[in-house]
C-alpha cells in the first residue's frame, strides 16, 4: 500500500526481525508485480537493513528499471497521441501509464507493459495510417476486426521493433473479452463513456481519460477478466478509490455499472479486492445486484475458483 500507519510500520518491524525465506518473499513479489511496493515502504521506514543487501539492491534496481521503462512508455504515449490529435483523432489513456503518473503518483511503483489507448471505432483506419507513419506494424487480423461484427474482439495490438519493445494496445470499447463476458460489450454505451471522460496530462500531453466512476467500473472488469491474477490489479482499484474518494459518486457508479450490465462483476471484483487487501468499501453495498441469473453463476466460479 501507497500509505501505511504506525500500526502497520511496528508489525512491518517485528516481522522483519525474525527469520522470513527471502527466496521465497522475492519469487512471490515478483509474481504479484509488486516488488516496488516492497522497496517503496522499506526504504520509507529505513528498513533497508533488516534484510539481506543484495536483496534490497534487486528491488532497488528493479525500482529504477519500472521508472526507466515507464518514462520511454510515456514518452511514446505523448508521440501517438500528438499524431492523432493532429488527424482529428479523440483519445483516451486506459490503465497503464496514466495510473502510473495520475493515480500512483509514482512511475515506478506500476509495472507497464505498453499503451492502453481508447478511440472510436469510426477512427480506427485512420489511426492504423498513423501509427504505421511511427512505424507500428498492422496486426494479421486487422481486417477481420474492422469487416466482421465480433463482441470478442474489440481491440488491436500494435508492435514496434526497436531497441525497446513498443507494444499499443488500441481499443474501441472498455470490455476486451472473450467467452462468457461477449455479449457484455453490446451493452456498454461508448457515448456515454466518451460523454463523461476527464482531461488528464500524462508527460505533459493533454489526452482524455474516463470519469472516476467509469475507471473502477473498468479496473474491476478488468481484473475480473484477468482472474486477479496477479496482486497489482486488485491494488490498482484501491488506489483509485482512494486517488478519487473526495469526489466518487457511489449512486452514480451504482447507476453505470446497472446500465452496462456490469453491477455483478463490479460488486464481487470490489469485494474480492477489500479482501485481498484488508480494507473497507463502506459504499460497496450500493452495487449490490439485483439480479443473478445463469451468466453471474458463470461469473462467480470465475472469480472464486
């Protein structure tokens, strides 16, 4: 977590001074994508020397190497979406480098694989023109999304070969899912998400972003989609929620997440997230659904398995 308490730091303390596998801390840390959070706090409380240097000079260089990486991903973000504003192309920022520098404040603390982008639909070819010009090659399956009507599929993955390796992941609807959730990406309504979005600057690059509510209505959809596989997606609601709390509308996101179809996914993603982290959604009830039929069923083996 992003801030602890004195009663966190003294049980950090005792658990340090006893014997702990640092093989074992190091290959699950690791897995969970959250060895900066590890590095953040030891080196917050100056706990750097309760355990082996060699294994706090890893987080630390691991530290540094996310912030390198994220600083060229934004970078590469702020080129794409200068190209596209320049060709009339409305963009938002999903995920990745816009949660690393808005929401953690911390680029190093949010491991980012490549550029989450949301455009229309209707802008998709242009966008391929451009990405091409920065030397993005078109996906074999470009045509296929573009000619045939598919729920399943509503994203391309772009990729660059250059010394670093760029990936873009271009989206024209928050839901990129395949088999059971399909049917869920007729129901969201991309006007009203484009109607609500929020101006952000990430690198100094104005780009659009969705509303408080629409973005932990996405994180949970998203780490729902993902298993919650790993630590750092059930981290990245938390972090919202918090980043958000003065201004998050609990009625209003109960509202979206019915209109999109969404109320069960998002309330069983929320609670398995307080879970997960020890902490409190006092709103959460809100979301409860007032309907489970045989998808949520489906839904809630996925997520309890």
């Amino acid at each position: 977590r992003l801030q602890a308490d004195e009663t966190k730091r003294d049980r950090m303390e005792r658990l340090l001074n006893t014997s702990l596998d640092w093989g074992y801390i190091l290959r699950e840390i690791k897995r969970k994508k959250i060895s900066s959070f590890a590095y953040y706090q030891l080196r917050h409380f100056n706990f750097n020397n309760y355990l082996p240097r060699d294994i706090f000079e890893f987080l630390r260089e691991h530290y540094f190497r996310i912030c390198r990486h994220n600083m060229i991903l934004i970078k590469e973000a702020g080129r794409i979406l200068n190209g596209f504003a320049q060709e009339g192309i409305t963009a938002m920022l999903l995920k990745g480098v816009f949660l690393a520098e808005a929401i953690y404040g911390d680029i190093g603390l949010r491991p980012v694989s490549d550029n989450d982008i949301l455009i229309k639909r209707e802008d998709v070819a242009k966008a391929n023109r451009i990405l091409n010009a920065l030397e993005y090659r078109t996906p074999a399956y470009y045509e296929d999304a573009l000619e045939i009507h598919s729920t399943s599929l509503n994203s391309l993955v772009y990729k660059r070969q250059r010394r670093v390796h760029y990936i873009v992941h271009l989206h024209w609807n928050i839901i990129n899912s395949s088999w059971p959730m399909d049917r869920l990406a007729d129901t969201i309504d991309m006007e009203r998400i484009w109607a609500c979005a929020e101006p952000v600057k990430i690198g100094g690059v104005s780009a659009l972003t969705l509303s408080p509510e629409h973005c932990v209505i996405y994180l949970a959809h998203h780490g729902f989609h993902h298993y919650f596989n790993r630590l750092i997606l059930a981290i990245d609601i938390r972090e919202a929620l918090q980043h958000y709390h003065n201004r998050f509308d609990w009625n209003l996101a109960a509202r979206e997440a019915e209109r999109f179809g969404l109320s069960f996914i998002v309330y069983h993603s929320l609670q398995r997230c307080a879970q997960a982290l020890q902490f409190e959604i006092p709103q959460l009830e809100r979301i409860t659904p007032q309907r489970i039929g045989f998808l949520e069923k489906i839904i809630s083996f996925y997520i309890y398995r």
